[in-house]
C-alpha cells in the first residue's frame, strides 16, 4: 500500500498528520522529523535546503503516494523544488494557510507568525495577497517557540513570556486574524488565546492542507479505499523520545518510530 510521506523538521507535523487520521482515517503515513538538527527557521536556506533532500533520500525507499511538507519554512524556500524533485504530488502548507486567512478576515488586517526564514521569504504576504487584494500584512519572526514547543521541559511561564514578546506588535496593528504559520504552533493554541486576550480568528494551515491532499487523492484516483498496514513515524534524532511525543500528541497508542538515517 502507498503511503503519504508527512515530514517536517520536527514534531510539529503530527499537527497535519492528526488532522489527516480523522479526516482521511484508511490512509497510511510516513512520518519523518528531522530532529537531529531542529529548528530550521534559524538555519541559512542553503542549510535547509541540504537536510530537507537529505529527508527526501531516506524516503526514496519508499512507496509514496504524496508528500506533504508540513514544514513552513521548508515550504517557503524550497515547494518548487520539491516538486521538480519527486515524482509524486507535493503540496506544502503555506498556501492553504494563506488562502483560509485571506477570506477570512473581516477588518482586513492579517498576522503571520513564524520562524525567522518563514518571515524573511514574505511567502505569506505574497500568496495572501494574491488570493485577495487591500489587506494589510503583519508578519512577525519566533525564533524561540519552535525550540520551546519541542522541549517538554520548558516552563510554561517562558512559553508565555515569549507569546506576551511577539504578539505585542500584531495586537497594536488590531489584528483580527492570525496565522499560525509554524505547524508547531497549533501545541500552543490555549496559550496563544490566553495571551491575545480577546476573540482573534486563529487559523490552523493542517486543516486545509489536508483538504487539498484529499482533493488531490481523489481527483487522482488515489484514495485508499481500505485501511492496510501501519503508519510509520521516523526521527534523525532521539527515538524513545519521538515515540513518547507520538503516543502524547497523536491518536496512535503504539507507534512503530524508527531512526532515519538521512545521511546529513
């Protein structure tokens, strides 16, 4: 059976692999995070670049029906050559994201949080902008939030301190609709809420990246008709503590996780 590779440069994939088990419940998944050298947003885009076809080399083994690169900032610097890469349809999550926030913000006033190289390509402002004409663009960089969301450790307290840092600008701006442009960041919805203070439209990008990949699927003829074999999650980096972030964010009680060994 064909599966959906789902990568990301960490953990915050399993937020569209979830979204993807309720809605398209007979598919199965590879997943592979690329622990061993998370975060990316900190990283040059030359860097990037190298782990993610590092990524792609370890799932050449596979039998893939689709990929979906549930990494915002690998989304925005590299989609295109993903796509001239692999013989499968890629689709990334920016532009879902982008298209769900265009239409539905009332005051016209957009927020985007991301990682620095995610803020720095204007992917969002571009792809926004393209699907809707006279809306104002607020982008704003989180270099810490990717590190502390993967960090079980860390207090809540300094979650909350670095939401409190970089909300502020976008709530001057009277944002009206925020874009959770980081597949991390949905971990961190309740604090995002809690800091904002008042009603903010809050858009999740998984969800309709996952509509497009049924829509795909099905135009395609490629829909799993029947559920068969197990999904498959791997990890460039600790495999007990992937497995306990797997069982801890997902639906799936006994995950199969393996080591990917990418070569990077």
């Amino acid at each position: 059976m064909k599966k959906i590779a789902i990568i990301d440069s960490g953990s915050g994939g399993l937020t569209v692999a979830n979204v993807l088990f309720d809605r398209l419940p007979d598919e199965r998944i590879i997943y592979v995070g690329d622990h061993g050298n998370c975060p990316y947003g900190n990283k040059s885009p030359e860097k990037i670049k190298e782990l993610v076809f590092g990524v792609i080399r370890f799932l050449e083994q596979f039998e893939l029906k689709m990929l979906i690169v549930a990494c915002n900032t690998a989304s925005a610097l590299m989609l295109d050559e993903l796509k001239a890469r692999v013989d499968v349809p890629v689709i990334g999550v920016i532009e879902p994201g982008a298209r769900m926030a265009a239409h539905a913000t009332m005051n016209r006033q957009i927020g985007v949080i991301a990682t620095q190289r995610t803020v720095e390509s204007h992917m969002y402002r571009k792809i926004i902008q393209e699907n809707r004409e006279g809306l104002d663009i607020h982008e704003q960089a989180c270099p810490k939030l990717v590190s502390y969301l993967e960090n079980e450790d860390t207090p809540e307290d300094a979650i909350t301190e670095a939401l409190e840092e970089y909300l502020a600008p976008l709530r001057k701006e009277q944002v009206d609709t925020l874009v959770m442009g980081c597949t991390h960041y949905p971990l961190a919805e309740q604090q995002i809420r809690r800091v904002w203070g008042s009603d903010v439209n809050l858009v999740d990008p998984a969800r309709e990246t996952v509509a497009q990949a049924e829509e795909v699927l099905r135009k395609s003829g490629d829909l799993a008709a029947a559920s068969q074999g197990e999904h498959l999650f791997c990890t460039t980096g600790d495999v007990p503590d992937f497995e306990e972030k797997v069982r801890k964010w997902t639906t799936i009680s006994r995950p199969v996780v393996r080591l990917a060994k990418t070569g990077t």
